[in-house]
C-alpha cells in the first residue's frame, strides 16, 4: 500500500527532490503529499512547485508559540491524510504537538554519524574537529536534537581541507541512503 507522507524542508530541498525522484522510478513506494516549510523563499518551494506538489509555508515569529503553528501543520496533516513526516533538511526541533500526533512516525535525515555533530552545520563541525570519516544517520525523531533511534547510516572519507566535495559525497549518500531506508520501514510498517 502506497505510504502517504509529508516532507518537511528548509532549505535547498535536494533530499526531498530524491526521494519524489525515487518514487516516480517506483524505488519508494510512497506519495508526498505534502511539503512544509518555515521558510517561504526556500529553493525546496520551487522545486515543490515544479513536481505539483501542495506547499505549506510558515513564520514561526508570526505564532505565539510553538505548539500554535505545530497544532496548524497537524491540522493540514490530517487533513491530507499524512500517515508518516520526513525531515529533510527542517531546521527546527519538532515540539510535542506534532511528535504526539505522529508518534514514532517522524523520520529525520543527519549529516554526520551520530552521536557524532548533532544540531547545526555538523559537516562543518566534523571538519573542524578533524575527523577523518564522517557520515550519515537516518534516525526516529525524538525530543531531543538529533537523539532518537537509529535507523541506519553510512560513512565517507573526509577530503581534507574541502569542505565542497566533502559535503557534496555527504549529500550523494544521503539520497541513496534516505530512499532506501524509508522504502524498508514502510515494508515493515505496512
Ligand atoms: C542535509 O544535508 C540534511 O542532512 C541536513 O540539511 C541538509 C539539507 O539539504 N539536515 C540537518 O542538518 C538536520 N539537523 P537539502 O535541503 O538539499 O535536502
């Protein structure tokens, strides 16, 4: 049965453009719904655009809270019948409102082995740690930041001192690795 999900972005959208990709090559079998966006001139708007697929875009400072824009976007969810939220590249830690509405069905994609780097620019922070490999999580969405289960990762080689063609083999990996673990756990859960 074709899992219906939201995607939710806030920047350039590449994971999200992967895994609409993966699904129209029948690799993932899904449908995205929905893209949700704190951040109403992000590329991953565009890109939504030209797929047909329904954006809902927000101002967190426009909310009195937290749980009032995240009560919104359970609204819209529901609304379109969204079984499972994938983060891709959501710069926002997700409230109890929308993790008990979804309750171990929100997904997140990390660029780094976690426990490793969690929170912002963790590429950034490995290189400037000077790890060597570093890597990808795909993991459940918890309270905490970046905390949750693990659901799977993989590892590259730092190229020392280019931090570009680092993140660029980060960002290769993790549209194999985010399609490929989503199809796995929809398997299961279906
Ligand atoms: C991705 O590298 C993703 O792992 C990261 O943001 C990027 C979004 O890229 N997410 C986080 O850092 C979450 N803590 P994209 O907009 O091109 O998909």
């Amino acid at each position: 049965m074709t899992t219906k999900i939201a995607v939710f972005a806030s920047g350039s959208g590449s994971n999200f453009q992967a895994i609409q990709e993966a699904i129209e090559n029948g690799k993932l079998d899904a449908q995205i719904k929905i893209v949700v966006t704190d951040k109403p001139n992000a590329f991953v708007v565009r890109r939504a655009e030209n797929f047909n697929i329904p954006v809902f875009s927000f101002i967190a400072k426009n909310y009195d809270s937290k749980s009032d824009y995240e009560q919104e976007i359970v609204g819209i969810l529901k609304a379109h019948e969204v079984e499972w939220v994938i983060l891709a590249g959501y710069m926002r830690l997700i409230g109890n409102t929308l993790l008990s509405a979804f309750a171990n069905r929100i997904v997140n994609i990390h660029p780094s082995l976690l426990p490793s780097f969690p929170g912002k620019d963790a590429i950034g922070q490995a290189m400037a740690h000077g790890v060597k490999v570093t890597g990808v999580t795909v993991h459940f969405v918890d309270e905490g930041m970046d905390t949750g289960p693990i659901l799977s990762q993989a590892a590259i080689e730092v190229i020392d001192g280019n931090r570009q063609a680092t993140e660029a083999r980060i960002h290769a990996i993790e549209h194999e690795l985010y399609t490929r673990t989503l199809q796995k756990l929809f398997m299961e859960f279906n």
